[in-house]
C-alpha cells in the first residue's frame, strides 16, 4: 500500500504510522533542505502506485535501492494524465 503522509512535519509516516515512498517523497519535496535527500529502502521488490506519486522540484532527492536488492517502481496502474 502507498498511503499519503498526513502531516509534513519531518518525519516520514503516514497515518498509520508507515514509511512509505510517497510519505518519503513527500517529506523530502517539503524539507527544502541545501544538503541530500536520501531516501532508502530496507525491502526488496516492486512498488505499484495506484496513483501519481508527488512531484519533486528538490533536485537533492535520491532514491536509493540500498544493499538487499532491487526496488521497482511501475507506474503502469497509475491514471494516465
């Protein structure tokens, strides 16, 4: 599941408590921070979005696949427009 992130607050949960890619790129989009954005996973797999994933103008975001493995992101379910 890829839930949005309830409150831009700095820390990376959505309303259940979960880190999630969208709750990740959401914080990282708002922190306007001058240093990296790092965003890494801990899993393994692919991510399907059933919707379009957050814009990011930050140009100091990187996702990263860390050391388990591969991480997909199809955006092959996601709404056309």
């Amino acid at each position: 599941m890829d839930t949005a992130d309830d409150v831009i607050d700095g820390i990376c949960a959505d309303v259940g408590g979960n880190c999630t890619l969208r709750a990740a790129l959401m914080e990282a989009e708002a922190d306007g921070s001058t240093i990296w954005n790092d965003i890494n996973f801990s899993v393994t797999g692919t991510i399907i979005p059933t919707s379009h994933l957050p814009a990011l103008t930050n140009d100091l975001v990187r996702i990263n696949g860390g050391t388990l493995g591969n991480i997909t992101v199809d955006g092959s379910s996601s709404p056309s427009g």
